[in-house]
C-alpha cells in the first residue's frame, strides 16, 4: 500500500469521483472485501438450520 | 420454444451483429483493431472484463454446483476485489505505460525475446483449445435439453462471432460485451424472479432461506483448515488471489481489455468496478442453484437432469436397477414435500417440538435424495464408461420445464450471449498474441499497417476455424483436452511468476526469467503426478518456485544485466 500513489500520470492524479485520491479509492476495497466477508459469515451462521 | 421465443432470440442475433457493424466504423488500422485506439471508456471496458470471464458454463454450472453444494464456491471469489487493487498499483501502469499490444510484448522489453515467445506460445496452446470449450460446452448442453443439433449450434454461435469481431475487431467486441452483460445481469433478475414465482403460493423468501439452511446450503465462508475441503476461506483467499492475479494480470484475453481504456485512469477505474460489482453478481447466481434446491422440495426433480445420459442407460441392462431408484426417489420425495409444508405450517403456529421433529425429518430425507442421486450418476457412469456432468444440466432443465413463453427466449439468448462474449475475447487475444508475438517479431518486421491489419483479421479468421474444429470434435477428443486443460492449470501460476519477477526484481535478468519459467512449471508437473494437491495450490507454488529460481539465476549469471536482454522489436 506504501507505493500506490508512486505511479501517477497528470491525468491519473487528482480526486477520483466522490474520493480524495486513489488511495482512499484502493482501502475502500480492501475494506469492501472485509466487510462483503463479514456479511457472507453473518449470513453463514444466521441461515444455518443443520440438526446435526 | 415458440414463436415468441424465437424472435427475441432473432433480435438478439439480428442486434448484436447491427451494433458491431456501427461500432466497427470507427476502427482504425492495427492499433484500432486490437487496441480500439486506446480510446474506450472505464464502463464498456468494466463489462468487458467481466463478461470475458462470465462463460455459458459460469452461467450454467455454478448454478449446478449450487444446487448441489450450496454456496461455498463463493469463497474463491471474494480475493477478487483485492486482486484488483494489486492490479491497479502494480501491472496496470507497467502495461500501460510501455505502449505495448500484447502482455508478452513488454516481457521482451523487461527481459528477452526467448521469455516473450515461451510465455506467448502457452497462451496460444492453452487458450486456443479454451476456445473450442468455450463453444463446445454450451452447444452439447443446449443439444441435449432443447433437442438441437450440436453442430449446427456450435456453428452458428461461431459463425456469428467470428463475423463482428472480423468485421470490428476490439471495438465491436467489447461494445457487443457491454451488451451482452448486461443481457447476463437481467437473465440473472428474471431467473431469480421466476423461482420465487414457480414456488407454491404462501412460501416467501425468509421460508426459502429457511429450507435452503436445513442442508447448510447458504454456508458462504468455511474457516476449517482441512486440505481436503476444495473451498474454504483459506484455499479461496490463497489459492484464489493467485488464481485471479495470473489469470486477470497475465492473460492476454483480459490485459488486452484493459489496454483499450483511454487513460490510465479509466483502466484503473474497469478494475475497480469489477472489484465491487463481481462478488455481487456471482452471490446472486449461485443463488439461483440454492433457490432451485428449495424449488425441488416442492416439484419433483428427475433424478438425473441429463436425459440424453438417461436414455442411454433406460437402453442398458442397468434400466432396472435405475427405474427402481426412481421408484424410491418418488416416495422419499413425496414424504419430504409433505414435511417441508408442514414444517413452514408449524413454523407460522411457533410449535418448536413439531419445528425440531420436522427439520430431522427433512434433512435425513435430503441425505436419502442426495444419495439416490449419487447412485444414479454412478449408473450413467458405469453405462456411459465415464462420469456423468450433471451439474451443468440443472438449470438449463428447469428453464425449458418451468419459464414462461418469451423469457425461455431471453434466457437460451443469454446462455449464447455469455458463450459469444467469452469467444470473441479469445479470438482477439489469440489474434493479437499470433501477429504481434510471433509473425511481426519473427517473420516480417517492416511491413505496412494494412498488411497487419489484413494478417490480423486472416488471423481472427482461423483462430475462429480452429475453435468450431475443437468444439466439433471435442467429444471425440475428451481425455486430450483435458489433458490440456490440465498442463494449462500448471503454467499459470509460472507465467505470474514471471510477470511478479519483471516488476518486483530490478536484478532480474532474461536466463532468470526463463529458467524460472521451466522450472515453475515443471515443479508443478512433478507434484501434480505424487500428490494429492488440490488445482488451487499450483498457482501458489509456481509463483513461489519462478521467483526463487528466477532470482538465484540472475543473481548467479550477473543481475540484470547478464541475461540477454536484446532491445525491444
């Protein structure tokens, strides 16, 4: 994560819509990823009916 | 189907190839035809990126595999998002800045034209017998469950391909992909829709996600260490990651895609939309295999989808043995609808002794179904002499069983859409990996931009002719393509292993990367034949076995400079 704002064109630079940069674009992924994870677990137990 | 059926599958056919003639206009020269003059939007190139992956047996098999197995392939999906990221900071801006047409083409940049070539040359074995998969295995499902002709569906699905990518080249296919896409996300909402509509009358979907969970169906993450689970959250985060990362970050059928993008932005900006929009789609239809699942509880399946497998065995001396398991699966089947509609009564009252009584009742009979469904497919595989692929049969069944005038059109249109979209990738990729790699770097370095525009459509044309030759004879063919399909799985995490080296390893030279290479692959070779690793892990360990060979070569033969690498052609 240290080198994602190493690569940067002039165009490539700046806000990215509703995000400050591509950072904030790039953790709002990994937190996404975390969070759909979550859910999947959450659905995982809250749906399992098993008698065994 | 009807009449109705097939005019929407005719505006299908008639729309796609309109839309690629009016794209197609705007091509220009070699760069146009392959690389759409760099001039395509993030949205178009997003869902060109995704329908490339989405193939008909996507489409198909994973709702199979859902009915069956519930929804735990997910699993080796969710790295997906992450793998985006990867891409975006790392491989994206190396492709992208180095001008390049082909992912092979800047390994001759970084390294030499030898690890180019070999890099080039196992795309082209492998993705050009993906190719004739990608036609054969929808045409033989189609063949079986509507009654058409293999050949004749396999050419007219080829025929109509070959002729928009020939006469549009990347611009016409990743326009015809946006739409096709978009015709897989509404076949996605309409089939969801008609299940919950064929349910009986009362049953809701908290009832559904009740009845899926007796069977552990809607089970998405599996924390269990065992190595002998092929999905869990560590074999899909591991063995997935790398999967992905190679496949998305190597593979010339998607590095192309994301090459058309007018700037690097807004390839960036493909990936990342394919970051949050893939798990989604990929949640909803193998939802539809649970949702199946739960519509079997009410409406009694055949025991075997594939009636062109049943009918070879009601011919055999095994017809018997299978009539009796219908026998059997009727009672049982008979006894578990009779539960399960008791157990959604018992539940509207809040009788928990009667909830509990039934939910036994219902899980010892789905074990019973299961297992009578295990000793059918055993049959058709003794009659058959090999294993039964159901799995890809079930829902196409239920389509042609149960869906409405119409939408039946819609949805056979979206199987053709998602076979057609996955093709027209490949012909591109393997037509740009032929002229660019090999013919313009070995054979005719200085001809004219027409020329290569001619080699490349000559080119499109037999990679086209190739594939329709593999699907036809594919039947015949069996254990060599998946032979294949085997050795392709042991290169792709090598080939990652090579790109990793070129942008990670400022030290690494030309012999590194080769040997590397060699070495990767023949690693994963020698432990697929003395262990029982699970497909997952090859990528792991070819990535892992390049990097450190590819390393101590390099540092053994002089660093980065030692290796050959010979300028750029």
């Amino acid at each position: 994560m240290a080198e994602m704002d190493e690569h940067h064109d002039d165009e490539d630079s700046g806000p990215i819509g509703i995000f400050p940069s591509w950072r904030w674009v790039y953790w709002s992924v990994v937190i996404y990823t975390l969070v759909v994870i979550a859910v999947l677990w959450g659905f995982t137990v809250a749906f399992n009916h098993s008698v065994g | 189907m009807t009449g109705i059926d097939w005019s929407v599958f005719a505006v299908y056919f008639g729309g796609v190839l309109a839309f690629a003639w009016y794209q197609s206009r705007k091509n220009v020269g070699v760069e146009g035809y392959f690389l759409a003059n760099r001039r395509l939007p993030w949205a178009a190139v997003g869902l060109s990126v995704m329908a490339t992956q989405a193939s008909a047996i996507t489409f198909i098999g994973t709702t199979g595999q859902a009915f069956d197995e519930g929804m735990e392939f997910i699993q080796i999906y969710l790295p997906q998002p992450l793998v985006m990221v990867l891409l975006c900071v790392l491989f994206v801006p190396f492709f992208y800045r180095a001008k390049v047409y082909t992912a092979y083409e800047y390994l001759e940049n970084r390294f030499d034209a030898k690890t180019r070539s070999l890099t080039a040359f196992l795309f082209l074995v492998s993705r050009g017998l993906a190719a004739g998969l990608v036609l054969y295995a929808p045409a033989i499902v189609l063949s079986v469950i509507m009654g058409w002709d293999e050949t004749v569906t396999i050419l007219i699905m080829a025929a109509v391909t070959i002729a928009y990518t020939l006469m549009g080249g990347i611009t016409a296919v990743i326009w015809t992909d946006v739409v096709q896409m978009l015709m897989m996300f509404v076949g996605i909402g309409v089939a969801l829709f008609i299940l919950f509509t064929t349910l009986p009358s009362g049953v809701g979907v908290g009832d559904v996600a009740y009845i899926g969970g007796i069977q552990e169906m809607w089970t998405s993450i599996d924390w269990s260490w065992d190595p002998s689970n092929r999905y869990t959250i560590w074999s899909g985060m591991i063995g997935g990651f790398f999967l992905a990362l190679a496949y998305f970050g190597t593979d010339q059928s998607q590095v192309q895609r994301y090459l058309t993008a007018s700037s690097l932005k807004q390839s960036r900006l493909s990936l990342i939309f394919n970051a949050f929009v893939k798990v989604p789609m990929q949640f909803f239809i193998l939802s539809i295999g649970v949702l199946l699942f739960v519509f079997y509880h009410f409406e009694q399946p055949p025991l075997v989808f594939n009636n062109a497998e049943v009918a070879v065995v009601m011919e055999s001396e095994r017809a018997g043995d299978y009539r009796a398991l219908e026998v059997e699966q009727t009672q049982i089947h008979g006894e578990r609808r009779a539960a399960t509609l008791d157990l959604l009564d018992a539940r509207e009252v809040g009788d928990q002794g009667r909830i509990a009584e039934l939910q036994r009742a219902i899980a010892g009979q789905d074990e019973a179904l299961v297992e009578l469904r295990q000793d059918a497919k055993a049959i058709v595989a003794d009659v058959r002499g090999a294993a039964s692929n159901d799995v890809n049969y079930v829902f196409p069944s239920y389509i042609i069983e149960y869906i409405p005038v119409g939408v039946l059109g819609l949805l056979i249109a979206v199987i053709f859409a998602a076979a057609m979209s996955s093709l027209d990738s490949e012909l591109t990729a393997l037509s740009s990996a032929t002229v660019i790699d090999f013919y313009k770097r070995w054979f005719n370095a200085g001809a004219t931009d027409d020329h290569y525009l001619m080699v490349s459509k000559i080119s499109t044309f037999v990679w086209g002719l190739l594939a329709c030759f593999v699907a036809l004879y594919a039947g015949q063919l069996g254990s060599l393509i998946e032979a294949v399909n085997q050795v392709g799985s042991y290169f792709y995490g090598s080939l990652l292993g090579v790109f990793l080296l070129a942008f990670l390893v400022k030290s690494a030279n030309g012999n590194g990367a080769f040997l590397g290479l060699v070495a990767g692959m023949s690693s994963v070779f020698a432990l697929s034949l003395v262990t029982e690793i699970a497909y997952l892990w090859f990528n792991v360990i070819g990535t892992v076995v390049v990097l450190a060979v590819g390393i101590a070569v390099s540092a053994v033969t002089g660093g980065r400079d030692g290796g050959g690498g010979a300028a750029p052609a």
